[in-house]
C-alpha cells in the first residue's frame, strides 16, 4: 500500500457506497505564503467572507469577514440580520502577523478604491456615508471631511477617474451617491428627482474608465438602467429586456464592464452560467455564452489590466468534493478556458467568496478569499453548516489565496 495516500469505502448520505484512494488534504496554516493558502481564520470561528481581498498601494492586504449567528435547534446557521453587521476587517502584510480592525462607532464596508497613490475606504457612521483613508505608515484609518446622509448601508461603489459613486437601496427608491473628488468626499444623490426602484436589493453599479452604470432589476422582469458620465451628467435612461429562457436566475450584483459594454451573469440550477452584455443605448441584453460546469457557487466577473476576464467557482470535481477554480476568457466571455483549481490539494468542501487583481503584481496575480475545510469529503446534511443569500455551506476555515493568472 502507498503509505501517502488513504484508502477508504465511503458511505454517502443517500447510502450509496464507493472506493476512496486519495491525498490526504493540505491544511491551511496562518504561517503559510498566500501561494500554499494563508489560514485566517478556523472553522470554529463563526465567519463568512464579505468581498474581495484588497490591497493597499503600500501592499497591506485587506480580508472582511461577517460573524454568522445560530438559528435553530439543528446546529444551522445564517448570515447575521444585514450582510455589514459583526464584520472584522483583517489587514497584513505578506508573512506578517495578521491584525484585526473593528470599530464599535462604524460600519466598515467592503468598497475599497485607490486613487492618487492611497486606499480609501467607505464607511457609514451613525447616518453619514463617509470615507476613510489609510495609512501604511501608521496601519490606520484617517475620516475624511465631508459625506452624505443615508438610511442604509450602500450596496455598491465605483471610482470613475475621482469621482467616487455610491449605491444605496433606501426605504422608498434607489440613491446614487458622488462625490467628485474621492478624497474630498462632499456627495450629491444623482438619482434624487427620479423615484429609481427595484426588487428588494436587487440592484448593482459598475464603473468604466469614463462612466458608470445602475442596474435595477424590476417587477415586470425587465432591468431599469441608467448611465451616468464622470460629471454626473446623465447618459442612458432605458429599460431593457432580458434573453428568454425559464429557470435563469439573475444575479444584478455580480457586474463587470468590458470596454463599454455591460456584461451581467445568470444562474440555472447548480449547472448552468449564463453571460450576458448590455451595449450603451440598447434596449435589450444579448447572450454571450453559457459555461456548463456543475457548481455551487461564482464570484463576479473581474476584468484584467490586458483586456481578458476571469471569475472562480466553487464546482463539483468528483464525488463529494467541491473544488475552487478559476476561469478565463481572452475573448470578451464567449469563450472559456479549462477551470485551474486554486487550492487542488486543500480539501473537499472549499468556497469562493471574493476574487481581485492584486494591483502590486502588474495584473499577474490574482487574490481569493476562499474557504477550505482541509477535510477528505464535501459537506453532508450531518455537518454544522452556514446558510448564505446563495446555497447551504459547510463551516469552512478561511484562506487567502495567492494564484498567477493562467
């Protein structure tokens, strides 16, 4: 017998047996580079990932975190009651300590920009939207004068040159925020005068080099888009229809811009991915393609400084195991290459939860914040599970990853 692989027969939830030769799993360790996985937190710590990583211009890496609370007498869990409450924010260098950030007089967000050489961060205090900004001399965030007053929460953010936009879902219609300036942060609500609404939260915002836009997904299953110019001036006010086809669920925060187009990503089942793009002045959205890869879960589409694409998965790789890869496409998403697993000998239950371009890498490097149990088997009705906006999930240690883009 190969003394470094472990054999086993397995017995599975619906009784179903098979023969198991495998590995057995790398844990992630906090001493670990990111390219092995740094472990940020355990399993035993009740956390799910809030975003994606971020790395200031001075290379501290930002990792948010959301406390999950139980909710019934099965050992299940859900998300606390808004996705910004009990969240800690992790920063570090790479291979030092890692520090944890939490303020009890502000909610930390996880919108992070960097403009002219600095990080800054957006945070709502009491009622005010306002922006902080960090120091990689003193490891500290600075408030900045100005701000703007909110009842939630905003959802999205995006910096246009800097200009900064924010999206936020009030009690009553949509609130776009800008500031011009990003480091003078005095803000003005674009969509004041114009009664934008939605379904519940399902709302998203995506900058370009010159423009950003609104989407709102409606009642009547069409998206109410509009476009705004750096300025503030308006551009495009449209409804747009959505491609036919039963079973498509659309997910409005997962946006992505590709040169002017808006491309926006749907979900059939646990199998199917749908691409679709929205031009400038259309009045409809086109299918791109659809990706067949049996998952669990996607992160947005994240465009890379050489014009191609790229998203991580949580997909189905075998009996029992749920392994996080990424995806590439050099063609706008018409095409997509083969999955590269990020941790493929982590173990069986891993989750992706946030993906990024680390900016000190010149677009070489990709960072994801993932979950990874280090365990032989997926997750199983039996486990101490999480129960998020998108599917049930095991109680996952949490990594960092570090991985070269294909």
């Amino acid at each position: 017998m190969n003394e470094s692989r472990i054999h086993a027969i397995v017995r599975r939830d619906d009784n179903s047996v098979f023969f198991a030769s495998t590995t057995p799993p790398e844990k992630a360790r906090d001493t670990n580079t990111e390219v092995q996985g740094r472990l940020l937190a355990t399993g035993k710590k009740p956390y799910v990932g809030l975003g994606a990583p971020t790395v200031s211009p001075g290379g501290t890496r930002f990792v948010m975190l959301a406390s999950v609370q139980p909710t019934n007498n099965a050992g299940q869990y859900t998300a606390a009651s808004t996705q910004y409450t009990n969240q800690m924010l992790f920063h570090f260098a790479e291979g030092a300590p890692i520090q944890t950030l939490a303020e009890v007089d502000a909610v930390r967000l996880p919108l992070f920009h960097t403009s002219g050489g600095a990080l800054y961060e957006l945070v709502v205090r009491a009622t005010q939207l306002q922006v902080d900004k960090w120091s990689d001399a003193t490891k500290s965030f600075t408030p900045l004068v100005g701000g703007a007053p909110v009842q939630y929460p905003p959802q999205a953010s995006a910096l246009v040159g800097t200009s900064l936009f924010a999206l936020e879902r009030q009690t009553n219609r949509l609130a776009l925020w800008r500031a011009p300036d990003i480091a003078a942060p005095v803000f003005t609500d674009l969509l004041a005068s114009k009664n934008v609404t939605a379904i519940d939260d399902q709302i998203g915002l995506a900058g370009s080099a010159t423009d950003v836009v609104v989407l709102a997904l409606q009642f009547t299953g069409d998206v109410h888009i509009l476009r705004f110019a750096q300025d503030g001036t308006q551009l495009d006010d449209v409804k747009a229809t959505l491609p036919m086809g039963a079973g498509w669920e659309t997910y409005p925060k997962k946006l992505a811009r590709h040169g002017d187009d808006l491309l926006l990503m749907q979900r059939s089942g646990n199998d199917l991915i749908r691409i679709l793009k929205w031009s400038p002045g259309a009045t409809s959205f086109t299918v791109v393609s659809v990706i067949d890869d049996p998952w669990l879960s996607f992160t947005s589409l994240v465009p890379l400084p050489d014009g191609r694409l790229v998203f991580a998965l949580q997909r189905n790789s075998g009996p029992d195991r749920w392994q996080a890869a990424i995806r590439v496409s050099s063609d706008g998403g018409v095409t997509w290459d083969a999955p590269v697993p990020v941790r493929p000998r982590g173990g069986y239950g891993q989750h992706v939860w946030g993906l990024s371009v680390d900016p000190t890498s010149n677009g070489k490097d990709l960072l994801l914040l993932m979950g990874d149990n280090a365990s032989m088997r997926g997750f199983s009705q039996n486990d101490i599970q999480l129960q998020t906006s998108e599917h049930l999930m095991p109680t996952p240690d949490k990594v960092l990853v570090r991985v070269t883009v294909p």
